[in-house]
C-alpha cells in the first residue's frame, strides 16, 4: 500500500485536530451551560445551596433542596441532554438521506404525530383500560403514533420508488394529516383536557422525571452503535447518490435503516416532552459550519449541538420568566426563526 505522502498527511491532521478541538470546545460550552441550568430555576436556590444538594445526595438533611436538585432540576438537565442530542443527530440523518437542507423531524411530520397520539391518549386515556403505568401511557401513545407516520411515510414514498423528494412529499402530507387530527383532538375536549394537550404540544422537560430519562436514554443508547456502523456511508451519500452507489454502496439500504432510526430517536425524545421544533433542522447545520461533512465528526458534533441548543433554551426560560419556567419548545420556536434565516442566507455551508 503506497504510503500518503507528507503534505497531504501534515493537512489531514491538522484538519482532524481542527474537528477534535471543535468538537471539544463544544463539549466544553455544553458542561458549563448544564452547571448555569442546575443553578437556575423558579425555587430561587443560590448556587451554594444546590453545590450542597448535590454533595448530601438524594438523602440529605434538607429534604427540599434535595428534592429540588435530585427529582427535578437533574432530571430536567439529563432529560435535555437526552432529548437535544436524539433531535440532533435525527436531523443530520434525515437531512442526509434526504440531501434537503429543510428536512427534520419536525418537519416531516413525525413530532406531529407524536403531539395526535398524545392528544389521543389525554382525551381517551383515562375511559380504556391499558396495562401500563400511568406516567407511561401518553408517552406510549406518542411513541406508537410517530411509529405509525413513519410507516404511512414509507409506505407511500415505496410506491414511488423511495425517492428523497417523494419522502419530503409523503412527509409534509403525513405533518398536515396528524396536525388536522391534533386539532379535531382539541375541538373535542373539555376545557380541562384541551389545557393538558396544549401543555403537551408546548414542548416541555418540565415533565421529566428518571423514569423517563431511562427510556429515552436506552433508546439513544441502542440507536448510536447503529449510527456509528453507517458513518462512513452517510459520508459517502453526501456526495451524491450516484458516486454513494458507484462504491458499493446500497443506497436504498442505507435510507432504510437511517429512516428507521431517525424515527426511533424522534419517538423516543417527544415522547415523554412533547413537540419541540427547530432543534433537529438547526443543529446539524451548525455541526457541519464546525466541522464539515465527515459524518465521524459530524455526527457527535450534531449530537452535543442539540444537547446545546435545547438547554441554553431552559436556562433561556427559566431566566425570563423567573416565576415559571418557558416551556423549551417555545422559546426554540422563537429562537429557530432568525437561525432559519441565517441557515437560508448561508446556504452554501449546507
């Protein structure tokens, strides 16, 4: 095997260091925007109260300020991590298969028809008997409706040929089917209900608790060793289905399985925090403005920038409304516009 020569060895390592120290910094920006989220809240706890929460555990002498580190403010941090990181790298999936700049789970559907099925379940939840947890129930029901648009997704997508521009068609068809069923859900409830399901469709962490921290973190779990086995083909279709196909690749395959982990990830973070828009269509395109195409790098990179964007909006919340927190999907809904534009300005780092 002929050796790569030096110059072009001496570039490819000061990139890969560039990308490291991107990815780095990143982390880095992350750990401290989690310490200013812990210390942050509607309790008013100064930062030396919740430094001696976390050091007494879950079982220290003051009960309150344990119980207000320990049950819900790391929680709402992990569950934020969780959530952000899941949308992120859904997003640098879709918009990878799909080679559209726009695509996201939001936007194609799939967070609408997590919002129907937990609307359906609110409305008729409590009237069916289920064999599941109480805290499970809506989440379960989202979980099975964003499985289920994927699969209408898919299913009509199959009859054309699965090409990336009938997936973005059949995908806006499916977001306008459930956000219509979602507003039947609504027109149908009682003022009581209706409150619980336009809270839901806020996109909230505020119902985050370790129960559903464990759910949605397995399923990050099991999707990232799936992700890791495609990268250097995700890397390959960015170049171009044709070029993908002439080194073996079996595009078709590849859309398939991004597709149905896309899906996974998205079900598994709304379902437990509701419709929470942008995060999933802005953070890869920061991660690759940072570190480029190579999905090695881009992939993390996404990841910790979904993480960044959905808990910076929590400390954003919690800041501006001191007595009660901003829902995260709010104030990622506003904060996403002028990110949109800058992406539409940019379009050449897409």
């Amino acid at each position: 095997m002929t050796a790569m020569p030096v110059p072009v060895l001496a570039r490819w390592r000061a990139r890969a260091a560039r990308q490291g120290g991107a990815v780095l910094t990143a982390a880095l920006v992350l750990a401290a925007l989690a310490l200013a989220d812990l210390v942050t809240g509607p309790s008013g706890m100064s930062p030396g109260a919740v430094w001696q929460a976390a050091l007494a555990g879950p079982e220290g002498l003051d009960r309150a300020a344990a119980t207000i580190f320990w049950q819900i403010r790391l929680p709402q941090l992990v569950m934020g991590g969780i959530v952000g990181a899941s949308l992120g790298l859904a997003g640098l999936l879709m918009q990878t298969i799909l080679a559209n700049p726009l695509a996201s789970p939001f936007t194609l559907g799939f967070s609408a028809a997590a919002g129907f099925g937990a609307a359906l379940a609110i409305l008729f939840g409590s009237v069916v008997a289920l064999p599941l947890p109480g805290w499970l129930i809506t989440p379960a029901a989202a979980f099975a409706a964003t499985l289920a648009a994927t699969a209408l997704v898919w299913l009509v997508a199959r009859a054309k040929g699965t090409a990336p521009e009938i997936l973005v068609l059949a995908g806006i068809a499916v977001m306008f089917f459930f956000q219509s069923l979602q507003s039947l859900m609504q027109f149908m409830a009682s003022p009581e209900v209706l409150q619980q399901i336009v809270f839901w469709l806020f996109g909230s962490l505020l119902k985050a608790s370790w129960n559903s921290v464990a759910v949605s973190g397995a399923i990050l779990m099991l999707c990232l060793p799936l992700v890791a086995r495609d990268l250097w083909a995700l890397t390959a279709l960015r170049l171009g289905e044709a070029n993908a196909a002439s080194l073996g690749l079996d595009v078709a395959a590849l859309r398939r399985r991004a597709f149905l982990i896309t899906a996974l990830l998205t079900a598994g973070a709304v379902s437990f925090t509701g419709t929470i828009g942008f995060v999933g269509l802005i953070a890869p395109h920061l991660a690759r403005a940072l570190v480029g195409e190579d999905h090695r790098w881009a992939a993390p990179m996404a990841a910790i920038a979904g993480a960044l964007i959905l808990i910076a909006a929590s400390v954003t919340g919690k800041i501006l409304s001191q007595g009660a927190a901003i829902p995260v999907g709010i104030v990622t809904a506003v904060a996403g516009i002028p990110m949109l534009m800058v992406v539409i300005l940019r379009h050449r780092t897409v």
